[in-house]
C-alpha cells in the first residue's frame, strides 16, 4: 500500500484489487501533461470541474492525462500516484474517459460536470489520507448528494464502493493467507 496507483473507478472488480497489489506501475511521469499544455477544451472542462469543489482540493497537484496507465480497467477516470512515503504525489485525471469527454462544456450537461468533480474528490480523498476505498467512496457520495446528482450516479458509485469494498476486504484476506500460518496450508 505505500506505493502504487490508487484507482477512482471500479467498473471492472479487478481494479481495487490490482490497485491493491501494484507496486510502482503508475503511468510514466513523462506522459503526464502539467495543465498548461492541455487543449484549451481540456482545461475549460477541469475547470468547470474545479469550480465545484473545495478550494483547498482545487488547489492539489492536479494533471491531465491522455494516456492509462497499462494496469488500468477499461472504465477508469482517474487515479492518485503515492510517494514512498505513502502520501499522494499527483492526481491523474484522465482526458479520454466518457465522463471527462461528456463534462466538455460545448456539451452542457451539468451532470457530467458533477460527475467528474466527484471524480477529483473521490481522488483527493487518497491524496490526502491513503488508500482505503471506502472512505475515498464516502466522500464522493457526499459531494454527489450535495451537488443534486442524478440519481443513476448516485446508484453507479454505490455500486462502484461495494464492489471496490468487497475487492478490498478479498484482497486483505488473500494477503492474510499468503503471509500467515504456513503450516496451516500444509
Ligand atoms: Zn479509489
């Protein structure tokens, strides 16, 4: 857990598990554009995003990306890269997910925009205090009720925490039976 992708988004179970077990495999560094060299659709959209949410979570090292990670699931949105240290170093936001092309503002959908601002609190949450999904989850759902968020978001992100909670709670005791009481496995 000290190092490794933290992933906003688990459509796919495999990504809180694999999030789990990366060691170091967060996208490159080089593939991270600083926000200045996004597309200026690109940067109006995390904007609108930022616009939303709390100052203090605008204000974190926030970039934009265009490229997955390789150990990404097809829906990702974003993700949170840990220093060794184990507190957050970036926070990805990818530009090629559906919510962030949606949250584009020549689109005016408030909803989209809502959606990827809850995106960026689900990931400031890691940022901030680590790995556990079920606070990360926690956060976002409070920012979505509070933002008037559709009620099919609302029930997709539920989803996404019991899902990612349950793949967590798998993943701990996996690790539990691998390290432990070998004998017992005999
Ligand atoms: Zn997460």
């Amino acid at each position: 857990m000290v190092s490794g992708c933290r992933f906003s988004h688990a459509r796919t179970l495999a990504a809180a598990i694999v999030a789990m077990a990366a060691s170091a495999t967060c996208p490159e560094k080089a593939h991270a554009r600083p926000v200045e060299d996004a597309t200026q659709a690109e940067r109006q959209t995390l904007n609108a995003a930022l616009f939303l949410v709390d100052r203090a979570v605008a204000r974190l090292p926030i970039v934009l990306t265009a490229m997955m990670p390789d150990i990404a699931s097809p829906g990702i949105q974003g993700w949170t890269s840990m220093g060794p240290d184990g507190n957050g170093e970036r926070i990805f936001i990818y530009t090629g997910s559906d919510v962030f092309r949606c949250a584009r503002p020549s689109n005016e959908n408030r909803q989209c925009v809502v959606k990827l601002a809850s995106v960026i609190v689900h990931e400031a949450w890691h940022f901030r205090h680590g790995g556990s999904e079920s606070g990360a989850y926690t956060a976002q759902l409070t920012f979505l009720l509070g933002n008037q968020a559709a009620a099919e978001h609302v029930t997709d992100v539920r989803r996404s925490r019991d899902r990612a909670v349950a793949a967590e709670r798998r993943a701990v005791e996996a690790a539990r039976r691998l390290s432990g009481r070998p004998e017992a496995a005999r």
